[in-house]
C-alpha cells in the first residue's frame, strides 16, 4: 500500500474549526463565509449545449448522399445507410464533435467533420465490395459520396451553430467573475465588450471591495447568493489560483453554474486543444467534481474490497491476536482524515505506534524509523500489512482503491497554504493507493510532487489507469520500502 504518518486516537470531531500548534484549521469552512456557500438548491447543474441537433444534422447528411449515390440499384440500402450513420457517428463522438464549444463556427470543425466521412466512405465501400462484390462501389462513386455527405452535413451544422450564436447574442447568459478584483474587473470589461461571446457579466467576486468604476464587488456570502439567485446567474469566470475558491465554486458548481477558468496573462494564442477562446481569452472548461468517477469506480472498489476482505481476513485476525499479546490493548486506532471535497472521516489501520498525546498525533510528520517500535510494528509498516483495515474504508465508502492518499486536518491547512494545486487533489475520493504513490512519492517525499502526480491522475482518470495502479502496488509489495 503506502506510507502512513503518525497515528493518532483522537475521535472525530465532524466539521468543527481545530487548532493544532497555533495554527486554526476548518476543514468546512463557516457558512457565513463566502468561501462556505450554501446557495438555494432546486436548478438543474450547467450542461454543455445537447449534441443531438448534430447528430440528426449527420444522420441526415448520411441518409441524403446514399440515396442519391446509389438509387434504386443497390440492394441492401437500409443496412448501407445505417452502417454509414453508425460509423461516423463513432468517429465524431470519439473526436468529441457532439460537445459543441461556448462560441461554435462550423469552419474550426471542418477539417475534423470531412475527414471522418471520408473513413467513414471507405469502410462502407470495403464492407459492400465483401458483401457483394458485383455491387462495389468504384472510386468516382466513393468521392462522389464524400463529397455530397460532406456539403450536406457542413451545410446543416453552419445552420445549427448559426441559430445558436444568435441566441447567445440575444440572451446572453449571466456570470459571476471570481478572482483579485482589479483583474477580475479587467476580464469583466472584456466580456461586456464582446457579447458574442455570449456570457455577460454582472458582478466581481473578491476578497477586498475594488476602487473605482466597474462592477460591483461582492465580498460576503449573502452578497453572493443574492446576485446569483436575482440574476439568473448560469456562469462563473475563475480568474487567478481555483484552489483558494474551491469551497466557493463547488457550491456555484453544484448550484447549476458552468465554471470557466481563465487565463487572464497568457495570449490567447498560446492555448491548448483543451481550451477555448472567449472575448480574446484562453478559457477552460472546470468540474471540480469528475463526474467519471462514478458507478464504474465505485463498483470496483466494492468487488475487490469485498474481495481482499475475505480472502485476507485469517491475516487480519492473526495480525490482531500478536499486536494485542505484545503491545496490549487497543488493536485498532482511529484517525481523522480529510477526503472528497474536504470532508473528514475517520481512517482505520493497525496501531503500530502510540503518540505522547494529541498534539503531536496531529502535527509529527512520520515515525517511520522510531526505534521505541515493536519488531512486529516495524514489520508490519514495512510490509504495509497496517493498512489493510483501510479496505474497510473502501467498503463503506469513505475511500477508494486508488486516489490521492489522505491526510490530517493540520497538514492539509499547512500544505494548502504552500503548494499550489493541493488542495485540488480532493476533487476526487482519496485513495488506499495512488499514482504519486507507485511512482516512488512515499514518506519524506516532495509534497509539491505528490500533488502533481495526484492532480495529474484526477485529471486523465480511467478504470485501465486504476487498473496499472493496482498491478504496480501489488508488485511494490513483493519488495517493501517502509513507510
């Protein structure tokens, strides 16, 4: 598994404001605070626009070019059209041509659009010359066939983005604009030049009220929730570091608001193919809860803990039955971590160590070569056998299999403050395992390069992915590092 910290049998204490060494962690922060919204419920969450009109738009187009290609002496035509639709449906969808962009233009897709009717073409042509040789479509007829697909499904789409880039200049939709108020008062002024946009914003969200003209700036929770409810407001322009807003935004997210982070120093031109240009700005789409993470995930961390906790409960016993004859009572301890969406739960591990008190239970950062400690203690951190109740936290729901791994409530307030994108990682639940972990990142380790790794799985997250994680700590296991 992973390197664990101190362990510590202070009870949980739910989302109540702590102070270790000084230093006041809140792991929910207050509701009055701008960063604790709690925003009306009832909206539906901010979808992309539906891709169904396009996908009828290349239906269509498929439909059009085989009849007229064809006519009346080719046998099989409805298995044509329908094998013609499926496959360029396929390809479009894996190219992501049916999640049309904030400020669509048909001319930015052609490219894409054309060249998957022509695969499209050419697998039909290959399919029908197998099927029925004395039928195979000749060269003229394939072109010819791209071409009136091609025309068609180009001309539909212009149509589709046109009537929608008219409805985003006739009602644009409200936003919120969140970041430094000077910048985030710049990056207004822009989009309110350019309502092509089609986002119009109405406020500045800020910690400090700006001087001068400009939007008004919002700097307290029921200033918030008052513009989002009176406005409509369906967008939210994230201008600086996300992390310090995260409470903020997720509730603005969970509240049917689309979330755009924007780049308000770097040129547009030095975007990437994930972001998109808005009032000149390179703009990036935001979920700051994966919805990938889902049903497939969830369903594997049942299987396999359920699995291993069968398997592995005669070792767990026998774990329990030494660790009680030679270290006494108090098998099992209890610790406060933070999980998903900065929420605490209690973690489970075999007691290895006992801390003088509270204290340093919440701030020592490891006791990994404490020589106070018991050989069968060392063992089983070296072996990682401690960690094998936290298949109990999988079970239930507090963790997952694999994911950034979880930390104290002081640590996680400490490392906020230091490493930018820390406090992203709990996008996603926390894991047993993770990538950081299997790349070497365990004990005294780069807490800025854990975080990238953490962020960079969250990021590119896949069940394949979770797979290779758990076949690379299966094998780290084989020769164990300590903690």
């Amino acid at each position: 598994m992973t390197a664990e910290s101190t362990e510590s049998t202070v009870p949980s204490t739910g989302g109540q404001q702590r102070e270790f060494a000084g230093t006041a962690v809140s792991v929910v922060p207050p509701r009055e605070a701008v960063g604790g919204l709690v925003l009306p419920v009832g909206r539906r969450p901010a979808r992309r626009p539906s891709g169904l009109p396009l996908l009828a738009v290349d239906g269509t187009a498929a439909l059009v070019a085989v009849l007229a290609l064809t006519g009346d002496r080719t046998p099989g035509r409805p298995l044509m059209v329908a094998a013609l639709i499926l496959a360029v449906a396929w390809l479009n969808t894996r190219a992501g041509l049916y999640r049309p962009p904030a400020v669509p233009a048909v001319l930015d897709e052609l490219p894409a659009v054309c060249a998957r009717i022509v695969l499209g073409w050419c697998a039909l042509g290959a399919g029908v010359a197998a099927y029925s040789p004395g039928h195979a479509l000749s060269a003229q007829e394939l072109a010819l066939g791209c071409t009136l697909q091609s025309a068609a499904a180009c001309a539909g789409r212009g149509a589709v983005h046109w009537l929608r880039r008219r409805m985003l200049v006739r009602r644009p939709g409200t936003a919120l604009v969140v970041g430094p108020a000077a910048t985030a008062q710049r990056v207004a002024a822009a989009f309110q030049r350019h309502p092509s946009c089609g986002l119009r914003p109405v406020g500045v969200v800020a910690d400090q009220p700006g001087g001068g003209e400009g939007l008004p700036v919002l700097t307290t929770a029921e200033e918030v929730r008052r513009a989002v409810v009176q406005n409509s407001v369906r967008a939210v322009l994230v201008v600086g570091s996300r992390t310090e807003r995260a409470p903020l935004l997720r509730s603005l997210e969970a509240d049917g608001c689309a979330l755009w982070e924007v780049d308000a120093q770097s040129p547009a031109y030095a975007r990437d193919g994930s972001t998109e240009l808005l009032a000149g700005f390179a703009c990036r789409r935001l979920e700051l809860t994966p919805r990938r993470e889902s049903v497939g995930k969830r369903a594997l961390d049942v299987a396999v803990s359920g699995a291993l906790l069968l398997m592995v409960s005669p070792l767990l016993l026998v774990c329990a039955v030494v660790l009680r004859l030679s270290q006494g009572p108090g098998v099992v301890f209890r610790q406060e971590r933070i999980g998903r969406d900065g929420m605490p739960f209690t973690l489970l591990k075999f007691r290895t160590h006992r801390p003088v008190d509270a204290h340093e239970a919440a701030t020592r950062w490891s006791v990994a070569n404490d020589r106070e400690m018991g050989w069968f203690c060392r063992f089983l951190r070296r072996s990682s056998l401690d960690e094998l109740l936290q298949l109990w936290n999988v079970l239930r729901g507090d963790m997952s299999l694999v994911g950034p791994r979880p930390e104290r409530p002081y640590f996680v307030g400490k490392f906020g403050q230091m490493y930018p994108g820390y406090a992203a990682r709990h996008r996603m639940r926390t894991g047993i395992t993770g990538l950081a972990q299997v790349t070497g990142l365990r004990g005294d380790t780069s807490i800025e390069d854990r975080a990238r790794f953490d962020n960079a799985y969250i990021d590119n997250w896949s069940l394949w992915q979770d797979f290779c994680i758990l076949l690379r700590t299966a094998a780290a296991l084989v020769r164990p590092t300590g903690s």
